[in-house]
C-alpha cells in the first residue's frame, strides 16, 4: 500500500494547511471509494503520519510533518498558523 509518493504527500500537505479535515473531505481529495479511502487513511495512521482525532476526523501528527519536509523542495516552516 502507499498510492505512490504524490498520493500521500497532498494528503499530508492538505492536513498541514487545516487544523483537521474530515473523511469525506480527504476522501474527495484523493479521489477514492469510501472503502479504500478508509483503508488509505489507516496505512497513513498506522505510519504515524496522520492521526484520528475524533470519529471521522484526521489531523497530521509531527512524524507527518517531518516526513513532508523532507519529500517537499525548499520547505520552510511547516508549523501550522
């Protein structure tokens, strides 16, 4: 599983952008059936990438940050506003 480099990098940059985002947002987002969305967004938590913080509710941890920081050309803060 991964969806490839691109797939989990807009999840991660989106949830960088937003305090949380819900699952049918970030399933809209990336363009997947309710099924394999909630099987996506599991591999991300199980990663440590994003995290659940309430039913349906997904936020992105510091482990998610850090990993977007180092796959995204000339980075600079990634601290959310």
């Amino acid at each position: 599983m991964g969806g490839g480099k691109g797939l989990y990098l807009l999840v991660l940059d989106y949830l960088r952008n937003r305090p949380s985002a819900t699952f049918s947002e970030l399933c809209r987002l990336i363009g997947m059936a309710r099924g394999a969305c909630g099987n996506y967004l599991r591999y991300l938590i199980e990663r440590g990438w994003i995290e659940k913080i309430d039913v349906g509710v997904y936020s992105i941890t510091e482990e998610g940050l850090r990993i977007l920081e180092m796959n995204t050309p000339n980075s600079t803060s990634l601290k959310r506003p």
